[in-house]
C-alpha cells in the first residue's frame, strides 16, 4: 500500500457560526436555535474589527449557546403581557 491509502479519512468536522467580511470589519453569527413560538431560526450576531476579534466573538457567542445564555426568541415584553392579560381575563370571568 502506498501512502495514498493512509491518508487521514476522518470527516473533517464543519466549523459552527460563521464570519464574514462586513464593511470595515467582519460579522460574526451563529445558530442559537429555533424560536419557540414562531419556529424560525434564531441567530446571535457580533461585530469585530479584525479577524483575530471576529474569531473570540463567535468563541463567545457559541459559549453563551452552548450555556444557553441567549434570549430564546424575539417576543416583545408587550406582547407576552398582552397574551398573559387574555389569559387572566377568562380565569376571571364567572362560570
């Protein structure tokens, strides 16, 4: 067998988040799941100055994830209160 056949044949594993060069500097993002109420994909976003930030920021993006630090949707506080004053609404409401 030549050294052909030894090559490394682990799948190489796929980086998580993403950066790109974004105006002056680069953007950072990555998945942080899906939003429970409206199901569509979450994504925490950073902006960095150079490459060598933009690649501590999705550290620390992919940390707060992963520790599921981050907001789990884009609800607006008015509107979770809009929806909790209907519920109170029919709990009052005599039988």
């Amino acid at each position: 067998m030549g050294s052909a056949a030894m090559a490394n044949t682990q799948p190489t594993r796929r980086q998580r988040g993403s950066i790109r060069p974004d105006g002056a500097g680069f953007q950072v993002r990555v998945y942080a799941g899906s939003d429970p109420l409206t199901k569509k994909p979450l994504h925490l976003h950073e902006q960095a100055a150079t490459l060598p930030e933009a690649e501590k920021a999705r550290t620390r993006l992919l940390a707060k994830v992963d520790e599921q630090r981050h907001s789990k949707g884009k609800i607006m506080v008015a509107k979770v209160l809009d929806r909790w004053m209907d519920v109170a609404r029919i709990e009052e409401s005599p039988a």
